[in-house]
C-alpha cells in the first residue's frame, strides 16, 4: 500500500508492506523500494508478530561504529544507494519464521519542485510477485486551484487502465490505482506482474495574485511565486564542450546531437559561441555572435565536425570563455540587459595544464567576477562531480550529471530549456523584519519561466497582517515592483478541516527547504563556515527526524538475526565505486 499526500507541493508518502511466511520453515522477507533523490527517509520500522523493531535517526557520527562492525564482519549494511538519475533504493531483509508475518513501513517527504511549467510526483512500483492487496493512493490538496492533472504510467494496459480512477475539482484531486490479482498479470497462464515501472502525477497550479500566494499553518508560512508571461532576457551563451579522448564514441555523438538540437532553440536576441577543448582550446569564433539563421547553420556545421582526442584543460577553456565575455562586453557587442551565461559539458578529471581542482576553482572564481553564471553538466561517473557542484554553486549556477544511457542527449537539450528562459534577474523579496523569524532565502539571482520561487519561514505570534514586497529586474527598463498581504487568521483557516492533511506540514516544509539550502551553501563555505552550517543541518535533521547527509538511521532487527543495519543518504557527489558506495535508504 502507498498511501500520498500532497499538501501545497508538501509531499508525505508512507509505504506498506504486509508479508507472510506460509511455509513450514523460516524464509527471508524482502522489503525493496526505490524512492525520489529529493526526499528525506522520516521513519522506517519493521513489526513481526505484533513486536515492532523501529528505525532510530541519530547523528551519522554515532552510527558509524555500528556500521564499520557490520562491514567488518562482511554484512550488508548499507541499506540505501543511488540506482539513477532521480531515485534511490532501500532495502531491508528479515527472516520470518514459519506461519508467521512482518509488516515494513517506510515514510518519506520532499517538496516537489517545478520544473518547465509543472510538478511531477513520483512512485516506482516494482513489487516483483503479483500481490493480492496491491494500492496507489494519492491525494492532492492545493488552495491556489488546480490547473491541470496528469498522470502517466510506463506500464499502463488497457487492463490495468481500468484500475485507475481519478477524481478532481477546484482545489483538490484523489488518483487510486487498485489493480486486482487478473489485472497485475503479464498472462493468465504466467503468474508474472505488469507491475513494473514508474507511476507519474504531473500537475500545476492556478496563479491569480500578483504577488505569489502565502499559505500560514501553526505559525509557520510558505511563500510561492512564480510568474508568467513575462518577456525573456536575451541570452549570452558560451558552450564549452569537452572534446577529450575520454569523450570519443557515444558520449562526443550524444553531445553533438544535443548541440544541433540547443542551437536549433536560441533566439534571434541571443548572443553565443562555441568552445571546445581538449589538450588545446579552440574558440569556433573570436566573439560572440547573435543568433541568426545563418550563424546557428554555421555553428551547427562545425558541431558535426568535432572530434574527440587528447587530454583535458578545464582550466584554460573556462577561462577562455570569461574572457571572451569580458570582450565582448567591453566592445559593447551584447545587449544591455541581458544574462551572460557559461555551459561546461566535461566527462573527467583535468590532465593538462592547471590540474589542482582548487586552484582551478579559485582561477574561475576571479575570472567571472560574479558577471555571468556557470552551469557545470558532468558525464558518467568519471567526472568529479563535487568539484563540478562547488566550481558551479561559487558562480551562481548549477551542476548536473548526465548518465551515461540512451537519452544522454535528451537530458543535455532538458537542461538547457531549464535555464533557456531567464524572465527576472535580482529577485529580492522583503518581509516586515519584526513579524518573521528564521526565514528561507529570499534573494534569488535569476528566475526562469517555468520554475517557482518558495520562501518560508516562521512568523511572529503577535502578527495579523503579513504584508510583503517583491523587488527584480526584468529585462525591460522598468524593473518589477509587487507588494501584497495576507491576513494571518483567515489563510490559517484554510487548513483547519482538510481531513487528509498531515500534522505541522509547513513547518516540516520550512525545515526540508532550510536543510537542502544549507546543505548546497556548505559546498562553496569555507571550513568554519562550512561547520557552522552543518551544526544546523545535523540540529534540524534530528529535531524533525529527517535522514540527512548528516543522520543515519539505525535499523533494528531481532536479537536472534545479524547485527543492526545502518542507513545513510546517498549524495550526488559521492562515489559510487561498489566498495566505497555512500549508504542509502531502504524501502519496498
């Protein structure tokens, strides 16, 4: 059983597992489940013949003696690792005696983030047997109205279609996916499941206020803002491709495919070039040029003609391209108000030239100045991805792993349309200083359509009216200047007979987002910072019993079978050698 619930973005899933041993001797439950990157494992627990064993969160450090114990011993103890772009998996076993049952249940939470114009909720059924009782239920609650709901499934028949039903209205949606014994079968002379796959809800919601939407329950708010319509900032772009020996074959096909697609996309206000570098840096041309039909023919040309061999200089090609920034700029060739932006595409370590990943952060640090933004997209496992996210997060972009499958290319061409639309620049939004406590970020450097920005925080007792003013830029001469309110008691309101809605979920919402944002500044801090800022983490992660980086969560089992396990979350720039793989959550 998955029961979900959605509350304003604020997800809450809890799966069940019920298993029982029919057989006349003792046998090995299995409990396996793939759950989102994104989401924090809350609570984990195992009851076999009505005595419950639950998962414990403590700080990772109190843990690990109990993890090295079980390593040493050649136990399994990692309970969670990465299997992908977007999920983890969590696994436990057990033994269950004979005639007897063991019931698992695992909770986790994220808040889905919008991307290109929608939320996607994600499920991963893979239940491995044709099962009984088997059950999806989700539902969704979003006071701004619903604009539109989808759901996709990778396995759907037109036997299974039949169990799926959907109802919704205004503000609300329930999707049950029931499928019966006959329903979940690849055949009736196989006694194989359908069930196999992933289960998709995309949604968005309505946007009438101006302003965003605040939401308030027990003295915390959420603040959402995503606006539409707007015009886009022309765009200065460098590409900078890695052309290395490592990159030959499939990788250097994929990301030429993905390159005809990205020029294919620019506008006519944008401004690009091409860099590519192996042991040598080669700029296709000595300055940006616009994006007219005929340059983007020419580039497309010369995409089709590189190829790949040598080492890799990173840090020559990245400062190549701030130069060539820095250039064109001072020649006053590049539109006033528009984003200046680097892409690096790169599958390894630096080889040539300057080889120290810190010296090479610093170069790139001072050479863009803070003038333009850096996205760092790694490829395969090969690549340092930490040093990718911290070189990325100093010059206000983002990193990215490209894996290694069929659809590399479409994952290149899906980042790009992320970023493609840059609609604000400077967002800074202002809260009266006496009526907010611990608040989120609330300045942002750029804003792309199709994303949202959120804010929460904690609001002061005392407070009736919650008054609020949105400052940017916008690729206009005018700049973006929206003031709103909220009446505290009336938004509380909204909340106080949803029966399907869990606990303090804003205040668990505003501590996820706090986490995650504390986690990706430590990245660039420096050492003490960097130890303040995980003093808070590790604090919020017990307070709301979130496995974290910085928490592990202790698996018990029964006195008479191996040691307790310990789970860790995984992260994206951890190795994922087989032996030195960071520890992930288990689930079924």
């Amino acid at each position: 059983n998955v029961d979900c619930k959605v509350t304003s973005r604020y997800a809450h899933t809890v799966i069940t597992s019920r298993v029982a041993n029919k057989a006349e001797e003792a046998r090995e439950a299995v409990f396996e489940v793939e759950l989102p990157k994104t989401a924090f494992i809350t609570n984990f627990s195992m009851t076999i013949d009505g005595k419950t064993y639950p998962g414990t969160i403590k700080e990772k450090a109190s843990a690990q003696e109990q993890y090295d114990t079980a390593v040493s011993r050649g136990q399994s103890a990692g309970l969670v690792k990465s299997t992908g772009r977007k999920l983890e998996q969590f696994r436990v076993s057990v033994n269950v005696a004979a005639s007897s049952k063991v019931t698992f249940e695992l909770i986790y939470e994220e808040l889905l983030k919008r991307k290109l114009g929608k939320y996607e909720l994600l499920i991963k059924v893979k239940p491995k047997q044709l099962v009984k009782h088997f059950q999806i239920d989700v539902h969704i609650f979003e006071p701004q109205g619903i604009s539109f709901l989808d759901t996709y499934i990778t396995f759907m028949t037109n036997e299974l279609n039949n169990a799926l039903t959907k109802v919704q209205n205004e503000t609300k949606a329930h999707i049950l996916f029931k499928p019966n014994i006959a329903q979940q079968q690849k055949s009736s002379a196989l006694e194989e499941t359908l069930l196999d796959g992933d289960f998709l809800i995309h949604y968005d919601v309505k946007r009438i206020a101006t302003a965003g939407d605040i939401e308030i329950v027990n003295g915390y708010f959420v603040h959402y803002f995503a606006p539409s319509q707007m015009p886009t900032f022309p765009k200065n772009v460098i590409f900078v491709i890695d052309r290395s020996g490592s990159m030959s074959g499939r990788k250097i096909e994929q990301t030429k495919n993905a390159l005809l697609k990205i020029l294919e996309d620019l506008s006519p206000e944008d401004h690009f070039n091409l860099i590519t570098f192996s042991s040598l840096v080669t700029e296709w041309r000595s300055s940006l040029l616009p994006a007219t039909e005929e340059n983007v023919e020419d580039a497309k040309n010369h995409v089709k003609t590189i190829r790949a061999r040598g080492g890799t200089d990173i840090n020559k090609a990245l400062l190549t391209s701030a130069s060539a920034l820095d250039k064109a700029i001072s020649a006053e060739l590049l539109p006033e108000r528009s984003v200046s932006m680097i892409i690096l595409l790169t599958d390894g370590q630096p080889t040539v030239g300057v080889q120290d990943v810190e010296t090479i952060q610093k170069n790139i640090k001072m050479a863009i100045g803070g003038n333009y933004f850096l996205y760092c997209l790694g490829f395969g496992f090969d690549v340092s991805y930490k040093f990718l996210e911290k070189m990325a997060l100093d010059n206000g972009g983002v990193a990215r792993r490209i894996y290694e499958d069929s659809d590399a290319a479409l994952q290149l061409q899906g980042f790009y349309h992320e970023v493609a639309t840059p609609i604000l620049k400077e967002v800074e939004i202002q809260y009266p200083e006496d009526a907010v406590l611990e608040l989120t970020q609330n300045d942002f450097k750029l804003f792309f359509d199709g994303s949202e920005i959120i804010v929460a925080g904690k609001i002061n007792n005392e407070t009736e009216t919650f008054p609020l003013e949105i400052k940017a830029k916008t690729c206009h001469t005018g700049n973006l200047n929206l003031k709103g309110e909220a009446n505290v008691r009336e938004k509380e309101q909204v909340f106080q007979h949803q029966k399907y809605i869990f606990g303090n979920f804003i205040e668990r919402l505003w501590a996820y987002l706090t986490i995650q944002q504390l986690l990706e500044k430590s990245v660039s801090a420096e050492r003490e910072e960097q130890k303040s800022l995980e003093a808070r983490v590790l604090e919020l992660s017990l307070k709301h019993s979130f496995v974290t980086p910085l928490t592990s969560m202790v698996v018990t089992k029964p006195e008479d079978q191996q040691e307790d396990q310990v789970a860790n979350k995984p992260t994206e720039s951890g190795t994922l050698n087989t032996n030195k793989r960071a520890l992930c959550f288990l689930y079924l």
